[in-house]
C-alpha cells in the first residue's frame, strides 16, 4: 500500500536547509512512502473571521493535508520556538472548530539548525501544538540536526554523516505509519 506523507517545510528561504533536509528525506525514504512537499509560503495569517468564508488557499492547503495519511514537518527555530509561517499553517488546518484536517494523523518532527542545540526548542513547540491537534507524533529517534549547514556539501548533496541520520528518521517514519 502506498501512504501519501505531507511534508511541511518551515522555512520560506530559496537556500533553506530545513527544505534540503526535506529534499533528502524524499529522495531515501521506502518506496512505499510517498512524499510531498506542501508549500505553506502563501497562505494568509490566519484569522477566525475567515472561518466561515475562508479563502481558496485556505480550503485547497485543508483539502489536500485531508487527503494525505501522514504529515512531516521539517523546522527551522526562530527565536526558540517554531517560525510564524508554520504556526500559521498549523492553526489554518485546525479550525473551523471541530474540522481540524490534523486529527489522527500518525506524524513527525525533524529539525535543522546551523546552531549547536538542532532548534530544540521549535521542535519541542510543535510537538506541543501538535499534541493538542490529536497528530500522533513518532517519539524516537528524536532527530534535532545540529550544524544541519555542514551536512549538505555546496552542490546541496547531503553528506555521509547527514545521510545515515535522515536514513535512521525516515525508515523509523515509514515503520510508524505502515504500522499505523
Ligand atoms: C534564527 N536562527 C535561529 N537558530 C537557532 O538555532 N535558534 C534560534 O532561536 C534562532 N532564531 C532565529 C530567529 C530568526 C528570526 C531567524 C531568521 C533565524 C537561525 C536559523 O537557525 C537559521 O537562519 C537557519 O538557517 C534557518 O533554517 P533554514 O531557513 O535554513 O531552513
């Protein structure tokens, strides 16, 4: 059975490491699972007044995250916690009240930093707010990259270091969700 996996990149930057983390993760996951960047750059802030007329990018990001089995998300740490694009992204899919498109997804949390501590604390955030929108995250192994910009080589190839920890992740991922 193939499992369609949303991934949600944090980062809106061209050069993005979170997005070649995602990249690798794509190109070495099992066959089975299928993989898919969902782009959240576009969406507009969130705000509830839009809940009962929401606009198209809104419902087409609700309806395909609906469609998939799984979400991945692949963050950068701004300031300790997760970036405001994937915050907003995670409050689109959670409302209208009661229709949230995150319920009951098995789900995962990998984090890039160039920094020593591999954006701890926005993994940790997104945990949290995940937590309340009923995603079931992967525990282990907890995969926080640190000085995530030496695992990828100029030609934005991941290294040999980088590639046996996206290997244990994502073989790990994919056991989570065929076990789902
Ligand atoms: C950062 N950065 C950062 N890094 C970190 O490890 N902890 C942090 O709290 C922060 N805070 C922070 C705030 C803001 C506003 C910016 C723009 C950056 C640095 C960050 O890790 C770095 O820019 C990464 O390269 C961002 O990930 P992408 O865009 O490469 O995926």
């Amino acid at each position: 059975d193939i499992k369609n996996i949303a991934v949600i990149v944090g980062s809106l930057r061209k050069d993005s490491i979170n997005r070649k983390v995602a990249q690798a993760l794509i190109d070495m996951a099992p066959a089975f699972l299928n993989l898919e960047i969902v782009e959240i750059g576009h969406l507009p802030l969130y705000n509830q007044d839009f809940d009962a007329d929401s606009p198209a990018a809104y419902i087409e990001f609700r309806e395909k995250i609906a469609s998939m089995d799984g979400v991945l998300f692949a963050t950068p740490e701004h300031n300790r916690s997760m970036p405001a694009a994937m915050k907003n992204a995670i409050d689109i899919g959670s409302r209208p009240y009661s229709k949230s498109i995150w319920n009951a997804k098995p789900g995962a949390v990998i984090s890039a930093s160039p920094s020593l501590q591999g954006g701890f604390g926005a993994n940790h955030h997104l945990r949290q707010s995940l937590m309340c929108l009923n995603v079931y995250c992967m525990a282990n192994p907890e995969t926080y990259l640190s000085q995530a910009d030496k695992l990828f080589d100029p030609a934005g190839e991941v290294t040999e270091t980088g590639r046996a920890l996206l290997k244990l992740f994502i073989d790990r991922y994919a056991e989570w969700v065929r076990n789902w």
